[in-house]
C-alpha cells in the first residue's frame, strides 16, 4: 500500500504532447525522405535558426575547433572517455564467437558482427552533452564499427567546441553540426551529403525518441531514450538533502524529466520536499527542473523496502537510486531499471558524466524488456552450421522429412529426403524418372 505525497499532473497534457510530437516528427521524416538535403537545411533553420554552407565538418574545421578547447577540459575528456572505453572493452570480452560439435559432422557456430555503420546522435540545443559523445561513439568504435556518423546541434547558434572534441577523441568517422528530428532523419533515409546508416544510437528529446521510433524497422535502433528519468528509493537512514540534490540534478534535463521518491519514512518525504522547494528558486537550471518537479515529480511513502522495490519495479525507472542501509539487496528484489546506483557514495551524475558505465538507458518504461546501450547494440549476434560427415546429414535429412510434413511442407520434406537419399541411399519416390 502506497501513499502519495506529490503526484504527477501531468498526465493527460503528455499525451496530447505525444500526439503531437508525432504529427511533427513523420512530417519532417516524409520531407527529408522526399527533398533530402534541402529539406534538411529548411527545418536545420525552422527549429535551431542553423543553416551553414556544410553540416559536415572538415578535418581542418575540427582541429581548429579542438583546439578552442581548454587543456583541462581535453585532459578530463580523455580520463572519462578511458573509463568508457575500459568498460566497453570488457563488456565486449564478455561475448565470445564459439563453434560446438554437436554430434559427429555436425558443426553449429556464432559470430559476433559488428554492423556497418552507424549514426551516433548527441543531445545539445540549450547545453552541450558531451558525455553522451563517449556513450555513443566510442562504444560503437570499440565494438568494431567502420563508420560512424555523429551529430550534433548547434547551441543558441554556436558550435559545442567540447562536444566536437569529445566525438573526435572518440573516434567518429564524420561529426554533423546538426540536430534534431531532421539530423535522425538524415541518418535513418540517407541524402545527397549524408550516407544512410544501420543502426541509430544515442539519448535525446521528445522529437528524437519518436524519430528513431517511427523508423526503427527501416534501420536497426539502440532503444528508446527519451527525457530522462531518477527515481531514488530511500529509507529513514537516507541524508533528505542528498535526496533533493539528487532528484533535482536529474530534472534538471528538461521540463518534462520525471523525479520520482519512493521512501519508507514519512518524515523523511515531507523533509526532502520542503528541502527541493528551498533549493530550487536559486538552482541556474530551474528553468527546466521547476518544471520539471513540478509537473512530473512524484513523491510516495510505501510500508516497507519490499513494497518500494515492487513498486520501483513497476514504474520501471531509467535510473535507479538506491539510499538505503543496505543497498546492494536492491541487486536481488529489483528487475527492471535502466541503471542502479547503490548508496550515498554513487549519485546518477557520476554515470551520467564520469563513471564508465553506458549513460544512454531505457525511458518510458522500456526498462521491463531491455538493458542500455552497450557494445553488444552494435553487434549482430549470427550462427552458421556445417555438416561434414555424409551419415549425419542422412540421418538429419531422414529427421527433416519427416518434421516438415508433420507441418505439410512439403518442400522443406524433399529438401531433407535428397541429402538421405544421396548420402545414406533413401528412395526418393517423387524424384522425376531418370533421377
């Protein structure tokens, strides 16, 4: 049994929001499938008054922009983007191509491929989101991408220098000062100067996530990452200052990012509400996080730890944080989160700028079917199978022939029947005379 403190109001708003968002983002996709780079530049201009000769930066134009960036700013880049890379590298270890016996002649195997190409979308527009260059680009490069293609927009008309840096550092094969529905577009269907892709990648608004949405099929996707989302499970033993930093550290993205408390001390919810109501009229971002708080902060007080980790695992939270006495229990009763941050020495922040883990995660409940980006969304999991030894193929030819017309296909039947007839000596009743 649950009882709210703070609830959504947001409710009906969203979906008339949603209804839109979608009439807007099948609009542009129709029009740069149709016009390709002219209509790229008009909606580049219509939503982010951006319109340069080229999207695409030159080698030179890169180097010239890396080098606007602070030393310090590239040597922390550089320490983060290590962090990423020797995650992603261990990850991509975890998976491994293996070929088995099965019986005598019977070879089935898997292979792990990386796909062709992909296009790493990185989020700006108000503020530049350089982690998510490392999230996107370098996780692909890792697991063997040949291209990958990285966009981003510009911010209030100027270029993101340190994102720019943090694409190149990571690896990417081409960066796009292009944002937007129109940027996801231009990947997905390709144009005159932007190579279609395979696979998009990468968090972003409300506009992006219904993008790669409607065209996931056309290219592969790594998830659906809209605006982002904390929920913090809490118990009396949780500091309610740290509760309301946290919640509001994540708000802070954008006026539609839920902010959720789950906690089993009543004192300590009424504490970390009036502590987010002090906070945030001098918060730089309240612009976004009032809102934010406002419209799609949630506060609940549940019984017990069990009954907030049910219904934690009912809203299905991006993220996952976890102020409790004992917060690695949350590793066995939970299941569906994008993310778990475990005691008062890991915040949401550390993963989303610094950590080493994958930032880009499942929003909107998408937790309770899959995990985050990581190195194994670039790779195609496909197994090949070879029988050498003529005996097993008779007698898996017998086996075919007789599970296929159980199914009356009898195409698949026959294809069986001439391996157990060429290789073990099986009539074959409906081959033509002669054969």
């Amino acid at each position: 049994m649950s009882r709210y403190l703070k609830k959504s109001a947001a409710k009906e708003t969203d979906r008339a929001r949603q209804l839109a968002v979608r009439e807007t983002v099948a609009e542009v996709i129709a029009e740069v499938r149709e016009r390709g780079d002219q209509a790229v530049r008009e909606y580049s201009e219509k939503f982010d008054k951006w319109s340069p000769e080229q999207f695409r930066l030159s080698g030179e134009e890169i180097e010239r922009i890396v080098a606007t960036v602070p030393e310090q700013a590239i040597a922390d880049i550089e320490a983060v983007q290590h962090r990423v890379r020797r995650f992603a590298e261990a990850q991509k270890e975890s998976l491994r191509d293996f070929e088995l016996e099965t019986e005598p002649g019977v070879h089935l195997g898997q292979k792990n491929i990386p796909v062709g190409s992909a296009g790493a979308y990185v989020p700006g527009g108000r503020y530049p989101l350089v982690a998510s260059a490392h999230m996107t680009v370098l996780t692909a490069k890792v697991a063997g991408v040949e291209r990958v293609t990285a966009c981003t927009p510009p911010i209030r008309g100027e270029i993101p220098a340190a994102t720019v840096a943090a694409m190149h550092l990571a690896g990417a094969d081409e960066i796009l000062l292009l944002g937007g529905t129109q940027a996801v577009a231009a990947m997905a269907v390709g144009t005159e100067t932007v190579g279609k892709v395979d696979l998009l990648a990468g968090p972003g608004n409300a506009f992006v996530a219904e993008a790669k949405r409607q065209l996931f099929g056309e290219v592969g996707i790594d998830l659906f990452a809209g605006p982002t989302e904390v929920l913090i499970i809490a118990d009396g033993s949780a500091d309610p200052f740290v509760v309301a930093v946290d919640l509001l550290s994540q708000a802070e993205h954008g006026p539609d990012s839920p902010a959720v408390l789950i906690t089993t001390s009543a004192q300590l919810a009424h504490r970390v509400v009036a502590f987010v109501e002090e906070l945030l009229p001098d918060l730089p971002t309240a612009d976004f996080a009032g809102p934010a708080w406002r419209d799609h902060g949630e506060v609940a007080v549940v019984e017990d730890l069990d009954a907030a980790y049910a219904l934690a695992d009912r809203y299905a939270a991006e993220h996952v944080q976890v102020l409790t006495e004992k917060p690695r229990a949350a590793l066995e009763k939970m299941r569906n989160y994008g993310a778990l941050f475990l005691g008062e020495g890991t915040c949401v922040s550390y993963g989303d700028k610094v950590i080493g883990t994958n930032h880009t995660l499942p929003t909107r409940g998408a937790a309770t079917y899959t995990g985050g980006l990581w190195v194994g969304k670039y790779l195609k999991t496909v197994t090949y199978q070879e029988v050498t030894d003529p005996a097993a193929s008779a007698a898996l030819g017998e086996l075919c022939g007789r599970a296929a017309r159980v199914e009356f296909f009898e195409g698949h039947a026959r294809s069986g029947d001439v391996r157990a007839h060429k290789f073990g000596g099986a009539g074959l009743p409906w081959a033509p005379a002669g054969r």
